[in-house]
C-alpha cells in the first residue's frame, strides 16, 4: 500500500546510490508466492548487476494454493 516514494526511501542506500550489494546478505521479500518467477527474476538481476551478494534469501507473506 506504499507509494513509489515511500518504497525507494526504504530501500538501503548503498543500493540506490550504485554501491550495489556484492558480498552483503540480500532478503527478497514477497507478498504472495505464486510461480517464484518474480523472486527468480530478482535473485537473477542481483547476481547478474555487479559483485553477486553473499546470500539471497527470499521470504512470502503466503502461498496462492491450487
């Protein structure tokens, strides 16, 4: 329910200013996991954009259930 504003001021500085996060722990947060193709695709970008971080993990809210 953030707006764009509010979701880049709580994003670290380090990443918005180009320090990237090569050899830092990342945590991709979701609300709803559903394929995985979202949290794929930015493990993805992280590891392809520069230093790759130490770590990712990645945490959902809740699972879409068939």
């Amino acid at each position: 329910g953030r707006s764009r504003r509010a979701r880049l001021a709580a994003v670290p500085p380090a990443v918005l200013a180009g320090g990237g996060t090569g050899g830092r722990r990342v945590v991709l947060l979701d609300d709803v996991h559903t394929t995985g193709a979202t949290l794929d695709a930015c493990a993805r970008a992280l590891r392809d954009g520069g230093p790759p971080p130490s770590r990712i993990d990645a945490v959902t809210y809740t699972r879409t259930l068939r």
